[in-house]
C-alpha cells in the first residue's frame, strides 16, 4: 500500500466518529492533498531543469478529488484525465515515487506500472492483465482505466464502463463472471475539465448515459479556463451545469442527478459525493458533479503561465481561494489541527516528496550510469588498438560529461563509435557491435513493444478449424451463414453482446442478427441511437471489464466518426500500458462496392494508417467473414471486420460446424493459381478479379490471384512473395484511393517479403478514383475498378514484360 494513503471508508458521517477518529481522517486528507501539491510544484521544477520533457499537474484540484476518493470502492472504475493525482494518491491506486518514475519515463513497469514511461506524467492505469496474460479480479480491486491526453477522449470509454454494470445488474446469466462485478454495484467515475465538455464527445456521451440509465458519475473540474480561453469563450451561460439542467430527472421521465459544489468547500464536497455515489450505486442513476471555484495555480502545463492570459484580479482570487488555503484555515479554525502542528505536518510532507523524488530519480539514473559505464568501457577498449583512438577518447569523454543523459546518448556514441571504426577488424569492435544488437533487443522491449497484448490467449494463437460440409449443404444468403455464426455464438458465449444502429429490433440492416434479440433478449443484441463514437466506447468498456462486445457501425463511411476512440483509445490501449490493459473489442462494419458517396467506403488506407494495434479482417464472402467471427471471439484483442455490403444475398454453402470452424488471422490463401501475374486483392474486387481471370485465360494469360484476408496482420507467411518468384510481375487490385490501401500493400510485399528481388516488370496497382464514388451504377463503373480495368491492367503489365506476345490493346 502506497505511504500516502490511509483507508476509512465513508469516513464523515459524524455520528458514527468519535471526533478523534475524525480529526485523524480530515488531517490525513490534508496531508495526502498537501504532498500531492508539493509533487505538483517539484514536478513542475524538474521540467524546468531540464530531467523531465514535459509536465502537467493537478495542482488546485486536490480537495475535491479527497472527497470523491471517500467513495470509491473495489470493483470501481475511473476513467479521467491527466489532473487527478490527488485521487490517484488517496485512493491507493497510485503513490508519489510512481508519479515521478513516470515523469521522468522510465521505462519499468515495476517503476512506473501505469504506462512504463510510455506516456506523460499523471497519465494513470491500474494493470487488470498478469504476466501471463489472465484477467486480475476487478472486483476485488480499484482499477483506472488507461489515460489520454485528448481530454475528452476518455468519455465513449467512461460510458461503456458503467454500461457494464448494468449488463452485470439485469443480465443473471452472467453471475458466474464473479471476478469483473459483484451484481453490477460497481459505478464508473469520470473526471473532465470544464472547457473539454465544449466537445461533441462529452455531449454524445452524457446524452447516451442518460438513455440507458447507467452508474456513470462525472465529475467536471471548472477553474473557469482552458488553458487560456475563459468560460465565456466555451460554455453557453458560462456554466456547464446551467446548459445541461433538463437532463435533471424529474416526474417526465428518467435521467440525471445533477449536483453543483464550491472546489475548496471540504466540508460540502464530502456530503455532496456521500450522497451523489450512493444514488448511482444503489439506483443505477447517472450523476454529475460541477465543481466550480476550482483554481490551478501552476497554470496549465510547463510549457507556459497563467500570468500570460488571467488577471490580477483573478490571480489575488485564486490565491485566496485555493482549495488547499481554504481547507487548512476551516482546520484551524474548527480545532481539528493547531497552527504549529499544521506546519509541523507541511514541512514533513515536503521532505517525503522530495525523498519520493530523489528516489525515483535514482532508480533511472543509476540503471543509465551503469549502461553508460559499460559502453564507455567497451569504446575504450577499441581506442586502445585503434588509429582513430583520439575520436574515440573524445567521445567517451563527450557522453561522460551529458547532464543528464538517457539511453539515447549512449546508444549513439556506441554507434557513432562503430561508425568511426568502420574498416577496422578486430575483437574489441566485434564485442561492441554485439553489445548493440543486444540493447537494441533490450530497448525494442522498453519502447516498442506489446502493440498487441501478444498472450497466450491471441487470436493468433487459436486453432485452425476447417469449414465442414454435408454433401447436400444447404445454399443460403450470405446473410443468412452469418446469422447463423453469431447465433451459435451467442448460444455457446453468454458473455457475448452486441449493439449497434438498428442492431436489435430489426436484426440489423442487412438481417444478420435476424430474430436474435427475441431469442437472447434486448440486453445481449440492442439498438442505439446515432452516436458512433459512443458506440465504440460502449463496446471498449464492456470489453475492458469482462464482456466480449460487438460494435457495429452501419456503413464503414461512418466509421470516421469514431476514429478517433478507435485510434486513440482502442488501438493503443495494450501499447500505452505495455500490456497491462487489454480490450477485446469486435467492431463490425461493412463497406466497398454500393451506391453513393456515403455508402460505398473503402477508407483502407485511412484505416490501416491509424488503427495500428487492432486486426483489420477484409474477408471475401460471409462464410470467411464468419470463421474470423469465431477465432475473435476465442482470442483477446481487438479487431475490426469489414464485410463486402454487396455480399449478403450472394449464396454461400452453410457449414455444418458454422459456430466452430476458424479462420486464421494473417494468412493469405491462393484462390487461383497461374504463371504469367501475381494479383493481390481482397474483399469485393475479390469477385472481378476471379471473372476477369477467365477472360484473361482465354487471351493466353494465368493470373494467380491472392486474397490476404487480413491486412493486419498480413500475409504472414509471405504467399504473396511466394507467388511474385513464380509470376516475376505483380498486380494489386484496390477500391481505396491511389496510395491508399494499395501502398501499403505494396510495402509490405516489395520491401518487407523482399519482392523487388522476383520483378521482371513494374508493380502496378488499380485503385479507385482520387474521390469517393458518385452515386448510381455508372457512377460506380467510373471511379472503382471494373471487370475491364482488371483485364486491361493485367494486359498492361504483360505488354510491358513482352509486347511483342502481348501488343498494345489501345
């Protein structure tokens, strides 16, 4: 347990307190206030001097967030941004040298356990995934979800989990998950600033909670700024609580609890919280909390001051109303605490802090002294046989004397020395060179790693099940194989939800989940409203507390209103905890050939570009669409499958194991084999380039076409390498803008599978126009490939290799 902490539970209520015990819990709030200050203030030193890159702080806030920490139980969830330390530190779930280890980015999860120096300081995270991959038991723990700069990026999250209390609450088939709730009496606990409830997220949230009634307290630190811009510049009124008034629930019809309270008022803040939680418990309300009066005495961030942009008027105010001045003036006069002991316990304080500090510093700088001297030593060894022993003398004396020096200084004297020693042969540089490649491993660990969770429970690592047929296997819609899959899994998986626009009532728009909700009922399979970055959140916090959820988004257009949840918060939630978070989100979409500009998306480049850390599954028909359904719904990290929108009355043969079989994430399968071009593709083009490879084959010409199935990851067992040594020309067939989608294709087979080495011709790629297609059948000829535009570019690339066989068509 964490040395700022000591836990009471409900602490103040006063009848059940001798007035000891309650002197001993309001001078230990203080304290845990105070220290949280003097690392705010000592933080924001070590910027200033140069050890740390970048600070911000929740200086000014600390009262309040004393208060909220009263209520905050095991099985609780936060997600907030980056001014909650004081929280942090009262709750347990953080501690001072934590606070610094993350300043300063070290990089060791046993230092700094919420991000391993991958994130800004005050940027939080309880790990909820072990060593070996297992879910923590959440209810007996008090957990963070993991934080973002965006300030109000965390909201959609916050939303998904409380929903997952309410699932937890209503839904009696799942009490057997007994590790993630304890009947769903766990409430989701948001912070956000006053200026970020000016973004379209806050506001689609706080709308969404208020629908599906769910225990999500927020709470909205107003210090009547953000950064420079004043209140009048961002809220209507100049008060969030005042605009939001008719959510307030009231005789017609459900909705919010809305309290408003003074920052620096202890007293108050307490009752406020006591009796603003117990209504989201116990009823299952949402709450919200405007704290107003707050102050932020270091100003935003290290990278200016407050002085620039506020008042002097403003400034006298902030002092005097600090929350943590007011606090301490209510003690002395209440009797609770003298003036000498007050500063007796101050003066205390900042010696822990600075304690904290100088301890967290060392434990970094100590690991890189002894790298350096390391280093150093092997430089000097080569010097010692070397010609150019003088440049490598005056670089080992350069990095001796760095103030301050990271990894990166060491790391490039060792190459740079390697570099001055280029030519030489000898065993000294042979031992440097091997001590390179072997920090280039340790620091690849430090910095790159765990874009996925990569456990033993991957959806990589599920077996490989085949498609089994009877010998008069039904044909049925494509549609209809998919309702089938996500029947047998919802059979066989009680944990597995899903949502989306008109998901439920009407089984989706293209009849997928037809007639599941009437079978699983509307809290496994249930409409929402119009609010796609909601719906991803949603489906995030579900997945972060036990759930395996499926997001839909209507049309894969629309996803671009939930990008930045998906690429912010999903995509890089195992990264930025170093695999201490894991969210094993689906997210359903469907996309490529239709009608129209909004209707006919494929943004694969778009995607593949900012949503790194999640499989990006493009199956070719619904029974491939459906094995990837099974191996995601068996594995633990997140994915996003686009189905073919014009796919779903094209009929398919439905296997007899629908719900069983898989199909493996990375794999790419020859679905025609041939001599003369190699032609890679995917989803919808799939279906033009098999034709045309008929009319192709009748004008002297076997194109071998590939479909990677998944573009991440993609092709992992080189196929398409593979085929290109066969072919010696290559083809990639893509409805994304140019350099879209097929660029990364492109990369990944002519650079990383080392493809330039099989080439005989020029790459090629057919892509769509540089605009999104016009709507109507012509319109759709004219800006995506076609049946011609696959023949004629085939025949293009055949015409350069040999024209004298393959004359110019036109």
């Amino acid at each position: 347990m964490p040395e700022t902490v000591i836990h009471h539970g409900n602490e103040l209520k006063a009848a059940e307190l001798s007035f000891d015990d309650f002197k001993k819990i309001v001078v230990n709030d203080y304290r845990v206030g105070y220290e949280s200050r003097q690392a705010s203030i000592l933080g924001r030193r070590e910027v200033l001097t140069g050890k740390a890159k970048f600070g911000i702080f929740g200086d000014g806030k600390e009262v309040a967030q004393l208060a909220m920490a009263k209520v905050f139980r095991n099985g609780d969830w936060r997600a907030g941004y980056y001014r909650d330390q004081t929280f942090m530190f009262a709750t347990g779930m953080s501690n001072l040298k934590e606070f610094f280890a993350q300043l300063y980015a070290h990089p060791d999860i046993e230092k700094d356990p919420a991000s391993a120096g991958r994130q800004m300081n005050c940027h939080y995270a309880t790990r909820y995934v072990d060593k070996d991959g297992n879910w923590v038991n959440q209810a007996e723990t008090k957990n963070t979800a993991s934080d973002l700069s965006t300030t109000g990026g965390h909201m959609p999250r916050l939303l998904g989990l409380a929903y997952a209390s309410k699932l937890y609450r209503q839904n009696k088939e799942l009490e057997y998950l007994k590790q993630f709730s304890v009947n769903g009496n766990e409430v989701a606990f948001g912070t956000i600033g006053n200026g970020s409830t000016s973004e379209g997220l806050f506001f689609e949230t706080f709308n969404a909670a208020g629908v599906l009634q769910v225990p999500m307290a927020i709470s909205i630190w107003d210090d009547a700024y953000a950064i420079s811009v004043p209140a009048k510049l961002q809220t209507t009124k100049e008060d969030i609580s005042e605009v939001l008034k008719g959510f307030q629930r009231d005789t017609r019809g459900a909705g919010y609890e809305i309290f408003k309270v003074k920052g620096w008022d202890y007293v108050a803040l307490c009752e406020t919280y006591e009796r603003a939680i117990k209504i989201c418990r116990e009823e299952h309300v949402p709450v919200m909390v405007h704290v107003i009066e707050m102050t932020q005495p270091q100003g935003h961030s290290t990278s200016g001051s407050h002085e620039r942009y506020k008042s002097k008027a403003r400034l006298g105010w902030e002092d005097e109303h600090d929350c943590l001045v007011q606090m301490r003036k209510w003690m002395i006069e209440s009797a609770i605490i003298t003036t000498e002991d007050i500063d007796e316990l101050e003066a205390t304080a900042k010696k822990h802090v600075r304690e904290c500090q100088k301890e967290a510093w060392a434990d970094l700088e100590g690991e890189i002294k002894t790298e350096m001297d390391e280093a150093v030593e092997l430089i000097e060894n080569i010097a010692e046989y070397s010609p150019k022993h003088n440049e490598l003398h005056t670089l080992t004396h350069e990095l001796q004397s760095c103030v301050d020096p990271g990894r990166r200084d060491t790391i490039a004297a060792v190459r740079k020395a390697l570099r001055i020693t280029l030519g030489e042969n000898s065993h000294e540089r042979t031992v440097l060179a091997d001590y390179l490649k072997d920090e280039f491993v340790k620091n690849k660990e430090r910095f790159n790693s765990k874009l996925f969770t990569d456990t033993p429970y991957s959806p990589l690592l599920v077996p490989v099940v085949k498609a089994e047929y009877a010998e008069d296997a039904r044909l049925l819609d494509g549609r209809e194989v998919l309702n089938a899959c996500f029947d047998a899994n919802f059979e066989r998986d009680k944990s597995i939800v899903a949502f989306g626009e008109d998901v439920g009532a009407i089984g989706d728009v293209n009849q997928g989940f037809a007639g599941l909700q009437a079978k699983y009922s509307d809290l496994r399979i249930t409409d929402t409203g119009i609010r796609e970055a909601t719906i991803i959140g949603q489906g995030l916090g579900l997945a972060m507390r036990g759930l395996r959820p499926i997001a839909e988004i209507q049309y894969l257009d629309y996803l671009l209103y939930a990008l930045t949840v998906l690429s912010d918060d999903v995509a890089s939630l195992s990264y930025r905890t170093r695999g201490g978070q894991k969210a094993p989100l689906i997210v359903r979409s469907r996309g490529h050939r239709l009608e129209g500009i909004w209707h006919s998306g494929s943004p694969l480049g778009t995607i593949l570009n900012s949503m790194r850390g999640m499989h990006i599954c493009v199956p070719r028909d619904m029974t491939q669409a459906a094995g990837m359904y099974n191996t995601l719904l068996r594995g633990d990290e997140p994915a996003l499958v686009i189905e073919c929108l014009n796919g779903y009355r094209l009929k398919e043969k439905l296997p007899t194991n629908v719900g069983e079989f898989t199909v493996p994430l990375g794999k790419a399968e020859i679905l025609r084999e041939g001599n003369d071009i190699t032609v890679v593709t995917y989803g919808s083009t799939l279906r033009i380039v098999m034709e045309a490879a008929v009319e192709l084959e009748k004008m002297g010409i076997n194109i071998e076409v590939v479909d990677p199935q998944t573009l991440y990851p993609f092709d992992t067992e080189n196929v398409c390498a593979n085929s290109l040594r066969k072919t010696n020309k290559l083809l990639v067939v893509d409805e994304d803008i140019p350099g879209g989608g097929s660029a990364y294709i492109l990369q990944k087979v002519i650079e990383k599978q080392k493809g330039y080495y099989s080439l005989d011709a020029q790459p090629k790629t057919l892509c769509g126009a540089e605009h999104r297609p016009p709507y109507g059948s012509d319109g759709d000829y004219f800006s995506k490939p076609s049946l011609d535009d696959v023949i004629e570019a085939v025949y293009s690339v055949m015409n350069e290799a040999n024209p004298g066989k393959y004359p110019a068509m036109y």
